[in-house]
C-alpha cells in the first residue's frame, strides 16, 4: 500500500505535502522513496535537454522575494509538533493554521480544499474516539504519533490506511498516547450513528 501510494503522481499540494511526510516518517518509507528517486533521475540524467529562457533564474529568485520568513514557533514549546515529520513542522509554522475543537478530537485543515481534496491533522486524544463514520470518497490516513484502532485492527506510527465509501469505522485512540494523524481525503465525512445528521452538519 505504502508503495502505491508513494509511486501515483503528485497532482496536487496535498498529495505532495502527503506523500512527503509518508516519505519521512519510517525508515522502510525512507528508503523505497530513495530508491524510486534514484530510477527517477536515472531517466531524467538520460532525457533530451530542453532549452530554457534567458530569465528563468530572475524569475526564479524574483518569486523567493515574497516567500515568507519561518515562524518563532519553536518545537522545543511545542509538543505537538516535536512529534511531527519535519516537512510538517515547517509546514505549520510558516502558515496560519487553525484548530478545531469537537470535545477530546482536534482538526486542522492544512490546506485550502481544491477539487474535493483535503488535507488534515487529526489530534485525538488518550482513549478518545470518533463517531461512526465513512466518507463519500477514498480517506488515506498516515499515523503521525501513538497509534488507534477500528473495527478492522489497530495501527501504529508509520502505517498508512486506505479507506473507501464502504468502510463504516470508529476510530479510537490508544488509551496512553492518543493518536496524531494525516488524513488525506477526497470527498466528505460521513458521520452515520446515532447522532449522524447532527455532527454531519457540524463537520461539513
């Protein structure tokens, strides 16, 4: 699953800022992604040249002019996000991101939702859970930190789920570390227990 998810093409900045920290966050990751780096510019060093315009570096350096300078967020302060890849942490503190409160569950949208895609952090915490729930297209979910379980097992830092329309799951964070998630999604959640409707208008 890891290397299906990492070798599909980068369409879009959540794919990419998702495909980063999967990348990140184990070492076996780590390693297919060098690899399938290597084969990448094993073909690219052998590609046609294609010539580029006089200006490109102008532009180029005229574009970093507006990138804005980090945050003084430290991660030292921060514990959350000394428990995050790297690639997320500068992430977070370079970008005005905003939390979610839903009782022991935290939500972050990390960036602007584009062509039904959406990209979030998911802080849930010791032995919380999420209501009943599906989602109207394919979630991948990327354990951060601690690790949960669901009606189909339980899952640990580094492991990356594929859920599609027809898995209907409770989520529920380990009893002592809670657990910190990238979830990557296409289309809306589904809250479908007891009180489904509710909490559908809340979250969507």
């Amino acid at each position: 699953m890891t290397y299906e998810i990492l070798s599909t093409p980068v369409n879009s900045p959540a794919s990419l800022l998702f495909k980063q920290c999967l990348a990140e966050i184990d070492p076996e990751n780590r390693l297919l992604n060098s690899a399938m780096n290597e084969v990448g510019g094993y073909f690219l060093f052998r590609s046609e040249e294609i010539p580029l315009s006089n200006n490109l570096w102008d532009r180029v350096l005229d574009r970093t002019k507006n990138v804005k300078s980090p945050s003084k967020i430290s991660d030292e302060h921060d514990p959350l996000l000394s428990q995050l890849p790297i690639t997320l942490r500068s992430h977070l503190k370079n970008n005005d991101v905003k939390w979610k409160s839903f009782k022991d569950v935290k939500v972050a949208s990390l960036l602007p939702k584009e062509n039904n895609e959406k990209l979030e952090l998911i802080h849930v915490m010791p032995g919380a859970k999420i209501p009943q729930h599906t989602h109207e297209g394919n979630e991948s979910f990327l354990v951060l930190h601690g690790s949960y379980s669901d009606e189909y097992g339980s899952y640990k830092q580094g492991s990356v789920q594929v859920r599609s329309d027809d898995h209907d799951h409770t989520p529920v964070g380990h009893a002592q570390t809670g657990c910190i998630g990238l979830a990557y999604t296409h289309g809306k959640i589904k809250f479908s227990g007891k009180f489904g409707k509710l909490l559908n208008l809340i979250a969507n």
